[in-house]
C-alpha cells in the first residue's frame, strides 16, 4: 500500500492506530460496525481469519463506533463524529480489498466511494427481525451478499441470505471449564444437586419465566441458580463455566440459540433453549437432523420446571445434550469451520458498486423495486406460449411457503368456479414448512422461469420479491396480503404496488382497513369436504366438553390466557379438556380439530383460518376483535353483519365466556349455526373463486415502464430499460421532495 493509500491519521489523543501496510498478496479486509460489536464476532472472525484462512492470507481490521460493558475484545474503536475520525474511517474504506459491514449500509453510503469490490453484509438479531425486507432489498439491488448470524434470521430471506454460524475460539473456552474444574471442583455431593446458569443480555431471553421454574423445583431439589447480568464477559465466562444446566432463552422471542449457547456448548455444558418459530425450528431439524439443546416448547413456567427436572434428576441426560452441542459446535462454530466458509464467500463474490460518496435521501424498501436494477436475466430469451381468446392461464405465486395452504385453497377456489376450458390455475410456493398442506407446485428456479413465462395474470402472495427476477413481461398482477407481514409493513407495500399498478387483495377484513383500495377476499374452504372429515370423526358426548386450539404465534393467539382459563375451569370442576394443537402437519390438525365441541381462535384480531375450518365443519367458535374499528367494519351490513358468526371473548373475560358456552348446548349449536352460515356466505370456494376470477378480468396489465421488459428483447436491451426505469423512479422521488419542501 502507497503512502497516499494510508488512512489519514486523526489527532493522538483520540486516534486508533493505523492500519499497517499489508503484503502485496495479503487480501485486506475491513469488518466495520456502524455500532457495537455484537456479540465479540467482529474481533473473533479478525482473528480466526488471520490465524486459519488459507491462501491468499487476509489482513483484517474489525472497527466499531461503541463499546459495551461487556468488554468484548476490540481491534478499533472509530469516532464517526469527529472530522479527524471521519477522515480515519476513510482511509479504512480506501485501505480495504474487501468490505464486510455489519448491521446496516449507513457507512458504506458515507465512505466506500466509487471503488468496485465485493461487500458483505453481516445481518444480527432483532435489527433484521425488524426491517429484513428493506434492509435485504437494499443489498440485493446493490449486488452485496448476504450473511445472517442464525437459521432464525436465515428463514426471513432465505434465498439471498448464507447463515454464517457465529463462530468461538473453542479450545479456549474448553480450557476456562477445565481450569476451573480442577481448582474448585463441579462434582455434587448429590447427583442431583445442580448448578443453573442464565446470562440474559435483554428481556425476551423469558428471564421471569426461568426464575419462576426455579423457585417451583427449589422446594424439592437443592439447586444453585446463578443469574448472571451486568457483568463483563470475561466474568459471565468465569461464572458459566461451573454450571451443570445452562439455559440460553425461553418464550415467544426465544430463537433457539445464541453466542452464550454456543460457549457453554464449547465448556461441555448442556443447554436448554427454545425455538418458538415453526419455520425456522423446521430449518433447525432438516440441516442438523437433531437439536442440540434440550428443547422446551412454548413453556409456562410449570412445562420449563418439568424440562429442567428431566436434566436435574438424570446425569445420563445431561451427559447426552452436552454430547450433542460439543458436536455440533465443532462442525460449525469452531474458527476453521467458520473460517473457510467465510473465506470461500469473499473469494467467490464479485465486486459491488461502491456508493460513490453519495448520502442517499432515499432507499427502496421493496426487494420487487430494488431487483430492477439488478434484475436476474435468463441467458436466452423466453418464448412465451400464446393465450387464446378464452383461456387464462394463472400463476399464484408465494416467494416463501404457502400461508396458511392459502396459495392451494384458491387454486382449487378459481377451479371450482370457471369452466375447465376457460382456465389453468397453477399455485406455486419456493418452500415447504411443517405444517405439510396441501400443494401444488414447488417452485424452483427454472421452474420459476418456465411459470411466469407461461402466466396471463400473475396473483403474488405477500410479497412482490421475486417478481421483475424471472422476467415478468408486464402481465396483470395482483398482490395478496396476508397477517402480520403486511401489518408490520404496509405503508411501504401498498405504496409500491400503487406506483407499479398492481391490485391488491387481503385475507382478512382487518387488514382491508390498512390501506386505501384493498380488496377483501376471504379465505376459501371446501365446505363437503369439512362436512364429510365432521361426520367421519365427532362423537357427540355428554362426559366431557372438549376444546381445540391450533395457534402458531401463542402471544398473537393468547394462548397462555386459554390455557389458564381451562385449567381454572377444570378446578371449578367443570368436564373440560383442551386439545393444544401445535407444529403438527395439517392433516392431523384438520383430524384432532374435527373432534372438539368448541374452537378458540384468537382473542385479538378476529378470526383466521382455523375459525373457517371450524365453521365449516359446524364447530362453534370463540374469538374476539381488541380494535374497535375493525368489529365496527366486521359488523357493518356490507360485511359480516350482527351478529358476528363467532362467540365474541377477550383475554379478560375468557373464562366467563368458556362457563357460559361449556355449560350450554343450545348456546353452542346456535353459535355453530351463525359460523355454518358465515362459511357458507363467504368463505365457500365456489363463491371466492367467482370473486378472484372477477379480480383477475378485472386487472389491467402493469404500467408502461414495466410492461416494456418483455422477454423478446435482448439482455443488453433490457438493462438499458432496467437502468431507466430506476433513473425514472429517483426523479420521480427528487421531485416529491422538492414538493414536499
């Protein structure tokens, strides 16, 4: 490196050495956080990278902006503040070969400048829970690779993120464990007089939750539970070191595992911990085959208490998770685990665009937007085939799993309701979940091609990601929201797919007050075939009432309220079970839910798919709406109507209302009669397909900037397009601003 190359150096008293000159084949890499240092990664992978990369060596400086009390290992500490600071970031960015950035692009924009080279973005935690789509829409129209710090972030955009596997000097911490079992000694007088470790660094670790389960076994095991927090890491590593049961995270932000799971793993300690997502808990079982930790499923503190007894009262157990997790630390947290895989991403990305030094006023946060500009093309142009006069052809096009089976019910929906020659509907969905409904097409990449090359009308579901990159050709389009994604993000998506001109539909009636011009499709079922399951396997009883619950989030569903609601009632002594339905495939689901007296839905936002089921099988149904505006819409004479169709509850009166449906036949086989209606009203698949067909004729084709992309034009042609339709977008945007200013 040339002296004009060096980082400028800011003034002494606050400066960070600078970066020495590197051999002429050395790659330098700069790792660079915006923040702190989650987790120490940044100054482990400087570290495992130096000492095990293999040829071409890299030089690696890891730089972040504020340390923690944790006191992680630091390399740099920068000021971004400051102009000395400033100037010093830069000569960091000027130095680099490789730039690998962590959490968010803010320094990239500011000081990568104008030079090509390949940029990874390092994805952690709640900061990506939080803004995933933006944040990997961003990186993606920018050609930057993605890596995520666990499956649990992987699933959130699993085709263009790499989990990168948060990697820990293992024979390090192996000797901290052996250290101190020589000094002190970790045998028990009692086998099972145990030690207990919890190292929360925030709240939804379920602290509480532990700390009740210990005081309900603390009566009847002598157990010493060290709750470790607010102290440095070198001490929780001290401290985590003794224990003989370590529990990582519990509840319903639990994610599975993290860096403390990883180190106790290293020091042979069995962990417990939790995965609450469905998706990501399959992810977790398809790579690895088994858990390593000893799982509690959605606990209370009593099914946590029941876990931890199981390791308390069994050395053979404990033996066997900490067995478990040394395995599986080794094959993917060790340092060379780690550092050939991450070796092998910079050696195989090709250089991005640096920003120019431009700040960016503004940033798509649509992954559909942002591939316009990097749109993946086919090497040959696709012919596709000629619609006649009559017949459509339709893609339902899910870029994840398909919600809810929902992808599959319309299919079936639009099927039931057009003449067999005047339709082909195709539902296709890029990945499977645990829930196993029923399908149609899994979707692969050439598969992808082939599909939208062959579709009229294009119906996506939840997101427009995946939409311009197999080359749509300016079909109607139509987009479907569903449940927690659109709410947490519909500003954002409705704004996008007005701008492109696409029609935009929802699932269920509180979504349609979100936005303006959303169309209500509710969800189709067929209503002889839930009949038929009914019929087939419910045995009317006078003994027991039984109740079915099918949640997949328990705290969008309030779960743990019902669960405390029946087993209050089964105190009262009322003849009540409950039948909790969870991560089962929907076949059995549709099977144990067929059987029960009553269905409890959800307490808060209305009523979903479980509840149309139900209905449809002449289950009566509890639900309730927590907003008011959304039961006034329910109940307005367009919509639903009064009575509502399900027997109306909140988390407060729960159980009042349970006494009340439980200890009244006739009160239920009214509330059966309303949703029997309902279903038959609404939800019938031969009355929601007449309503999507309409919807699909209706639709014009996509505004000109887009439907100008058609696969008869050549690459070259098409990224001339591409480039204007994105310079068009930013004059567009410069314009409302200087309106709006």
């Amino acid at each position: 490196m040339s002296p004009a190359s060096q980082p400028s150096q800011p003034t002494a008293a606050s400066a960070p050495p600078v970066p020495p000159s590197a051999a002429a084949s050395a790659t330098k890499v700069l790792i660079y956080s915006t923040g702190q240092d989650t987790g120490g990664q940044g100054s482990r992978i400087k570290d495992l990278l130096e000492r095990y990369s293999q040829a071409p060596v890299f030089e690696v400086h890891s730089a972040i902006v504020s340390p923690t009390y944790l006191g992680y290992p630091t390399d740099l500490v920068v000021d971004p503040t400051t102009e000395a600071g400033c100037q010093f970031i830069q000569g960091l960015f000027d130095w680099a070969d490789v730039l690998h950035l962590r959490h968010v692009l803010n320094a990239w924009r500011q000081f990568s400048g104008d030079r090509a080279r390949p940029t990874i973005m390092h994805h952690h935690s709640e900061s990506f829970f939080e803004k995933h789509a933006s944040l990997s829409a961003e990186c993606i129209r920018l050609g930057i690779r993605q890596v995520v710090s666990g499956i649990e972030l992987q699933v959130l955009e699993p085709r263009v993120t790499t989990w990168l596997p948060q990697p820990h000097d293992l024979p390090a911490l192996a000797a901290i464990r052996q250290r101190l079992v020589a000094a002190d000694g970790l045998e028990r007088k009692s086998a099972r007089h145990v030690r207990i470790v919890h190292c929360p660094t925030r709240a939804s670790k379920g602290t509480a939750l532990i700390e009740a389960a210990i005081e309900k076994l603390s009566s009847h095991y002598p157990i010493e539970f060290d709750l470790v927090r607010g102290v440095s890491w070198a001490e929780c590593l001290e401290r985590k070191a003794r224990a003989d049961i370590f529990i990582d995270q519990v509840g319903p932000k639990a994610f599975g595992y993290g860096n403390n799971g990883v180190e106790a793993w290293a020091m042979g300690i069995p962990v417990i911990s939790e995965a609450p997502d469905p998706t990501a808990h399959a992810a977790m079982l398809q790579m690895w085959g088994k858990l390593p930790f000893y799982e509690v499923w959605a606990p209370t503190h009593k099914i946590l208490a029941q876990k931890l007894e199981d390791l308390i009262v069994s050395a053979d157990l404990r033996a066997e998770y900490a067995a478990l997790g040394q395995d599986h630390v080794q094959k993917y947290h060790s340092f060379p685990a780690v550092a050939h895989q991450l070796g092998e991403i910079y050696r195989s990305q090709p250089p991005s665009l640096g920003s120019g030094r431009r700040r960016v006023t503004a940033v798509l946060s649509l992954r559909a937007s942002s591939n316009l500009s990097r749109a993946v093309l086919p090497r040959q142009p696709l012919t596709p085939s000629e619609p006649t006069a009559t017949h459509k052809s339709i893609l339902i096009y899910a870029a994840g799993a398909d919600t809810a089976g929902q992808g599959y019910r319309m299919k079936k929906a639009v099927e039931a309701a057009a003449s067999p020659d005047s339709v082909t509907v195709k539902s296709a969905h890029v990945t499977n979940n645990v829930f196993e409904f029923p399908s149609d097409v899994l979707a692969t990449r050439a598969s992808s091609l082939a599909l939208f090359a062959e579709a009229d009308i294009i119906h996506m579901q939840g997101s427009l990601a995946v939409l311009f990159r197999y080359g749509h050709r300016g079909q109607p389009t139509l987009l479907h929201h569903h449940g927690s994604d659109f709410r947490a993000n519909h500003e954002t998506v409705a704004a996008e797919a007005r701008r492109l001109g696409i029609r935009e539909l929802v699932s269920t009636l509180d979504l349609e007050l979100l936005e303006p011009d959303l169309t209500w499709i509710p969800q189709p079922v067929d209503l002889d075939e839930l009949a038929s399951l009914r019929a087939a396997l419910y045995t009317p009883t006078t003994d027991t009432v039984r109740i079915a619950h099918a949640p997949t989030s328990r705290g969008l569903k309030s779960t743990d309220c019902l669960i405390a609601a029946v087993e209050s009632l089964q105190v009262r002594g009322l003849a009540v079970e409950l039948d909790l339905i969870e991560r089962r495939p929907h076949a059995e689901c549709q099977a144990r839910k067929a059987k029960a007296d009553i269905y409890v839905d959800q307490l808060i936002l209305g009523y979903g798919v479980n509840a149309v089921e139900a209905w449809g099988m002449g289950i009566p149904v509890v639900a309730g709406v927590a907003d008011p505006k959304v039961r006034a819409h329910m109940i307005s004479p367009h919509k639903l109507g009064r009575p509502l169709p399900f027997y109306e509850a909140s988390e407060e009166n729960l159980e009042a209302r349970l006494y009340r449906l439980i200890t009244s036949a006739s009160l239920r086989e009214e509330y059966a009669a309303l949703g029997r209606e309902c279903v038959r009203r609404w939800h019938d698949q031969r009355v929601v397909g007449k309503k999507l067909l309409a919807a699909y004729l209706d639709q014009s084709p996509l505004k000109q900037v887009m439907s100008a992309s058609s696969r008869s034009m050549t690459r070259e042609e098409r990224l001339v397009l591409l480039r204007e339709a994105k310079a068009s977008r930013e004059r567009d945007r410069e314009s409302q601003l200087s309106h709006q200013y």
